[in-house]
C-alpha cells in the first residue's frame, strides 16, 4: 500500500559526514521533490525533478545534492552535513503539472540529526 | 510577502467542539489552486483537498469542509464534531499555474483537541 517509501526514517550523523537518503515511489509520478522541514516551521523546497530535469531552488545550499536514476527512485546527499541541517526531509511525487497543478503526495519523512 | 497566511499559531479545543482553521492566500494569477495537508505528530504530510480558482463550491466531506471565498481570498477549514485524532498541524498552500511545481505552504495550525 505504501506508496511513497523514504528510507531510512532516522537517521543520525556526525558533523561533516556525508549521508545520503532515499525515496521510492510506486506511483509513477513525473515528479518527486525533497523538502526539509525544521521543528515548528512549514516544509521548505530544495528541488525538484521533472522526469530527469533537476531544479534546484535558488537559495538550496551546494552541500545538498540530488540524484533520480530513474523514475522510481531519488536520492538526497548532504556533503558535509552542518548542525543547521538537523532537520526532517520530506519526498513528494506528483503527476506532471502542465497547465495546471497536482497534489503532492508525501512520504514518512527522514528523521536526520546531525551531531 | 508571505503568499500563504495561516494567522493562528496554536487551537485548543475540546472534543466534539467545532473548529475553523484560516487560510488567506494572495497571488496575481487568474488560475491557481489551494491545498490542504496534516501532519500528525509521526510526520507524514497527508493531502486533504484540491481546489482550483475555478471552483467556489464549498465542499464537505465527512466532518470536513472548506469555504473557498475569492472575495476574500480565503480557504478555510472547519472540523466538526472534533475527535482527538484530529490533533495534527494544518498546512493550507497554495500553487499557481505558470509554476505548478512550486507550492507555497503556510506557516501551519498546530490543532490539539483535549480528551
């Protein structure tokens, strides 16, 4: 039943050393975001992937990299992760939005602390 | 400027009482369309309702409704008959469609209903 899988839903870290996290979807959605979303605030984009073209936010820092192989999977890479990072991360699939606007279906969310 | 405001921080109610969640957007297009999510406290963003410029029909289903009022542009969210499951933060957003991709979320409701 699961249709969007993140992996893993915590995940802690060391300052610096880089993690990457992941998402499937069994949705078959064009498009799948990444989202970090700090205590008591709204869900930020990072970027997002429109099949395979990738774009990044303008204020996404350059640690944060992103991945899709396919159509079914991204990935989220911190580099050098910073405390400021300590933060959920949230994937999203949606159907193309041409014209008009979809829901974004979202996943359990990674749990990541940096430490 | 904030696109999406969601003025009240925190509701308290208790069971079985009703309670209306605000949501006032503002853009300059002719076609966009709101969206409202939860988020209980295990994290999961969980798509509620869809609705286009197009459409003012306010809708029910079960013991949600929204009111969809572009005079005032405003997209409220009533619960009725609260339950304690209903304790979550409510994220109203908003998307447009030259960029359907990007969705504007509001700071959120952090809604507790009391036993």
């Amino acid at each position: 039943d699961a249709m969007v899988i993140q992996n893993p839903r915590y995940q802690v870290t060391q300052f610096g050393k880089p993690v990457t996290l992941s998402c499937s979807q069994t949705l078959n959605h064009n498009v799948m975001y990444w989202y970090q979303q700090k205590s008591s605030q709204a869900p930020k984009l990072l970027f997002h992937y429109y099949d395979k073209d990738f774009n990044n936010e303008a204020d996404t820092p350059d640690n944060f990299q992103s991945r899709r192989p396919n159509t079914s999977f991204c990935f989220l890479d911190i580099r050098s992760p910073g405390l400021g990072d300590t933060a959920m991360y949230l994937c999203a699939t949606s159907r193309s939005p041409t014209g008009s606007s979809y829901e974004q279906y979202f996943g359990p969310g990674t749990r990541l602390t940096v430490t | 400027a904030q696109k999406v405001t969601q003025a009240q921080t925190e509701i308290s109610v208790v069971e079985k009482e009703d309670v209306t969640l605000d949501c006032v957007y503002e853009t300059r297009d002719t076609t966009y369309y709101l969206f409202w999510y939860k988020q209980p406290p295990s994290g999961e963003l969980v798509f509620l309702i869809r609705r286009n410029s197009f459409d003012e029909q306010n809708e029910i289903s079960g013991r949600y409704s929204w009111n969809f009022q572009k005079s005032t542009s405003s997209f409220n969210f009533t619960i009725t008959a609260s339950q304690v499951v209903d304790s979550a933060v409510y994220f109203c957003a908003l998307s447009e469609a030259r960029t359907g991709n990007q969705f504007y979320f509001g700071t959120g409701t952090s809604l507790t209903v009391i036993p």
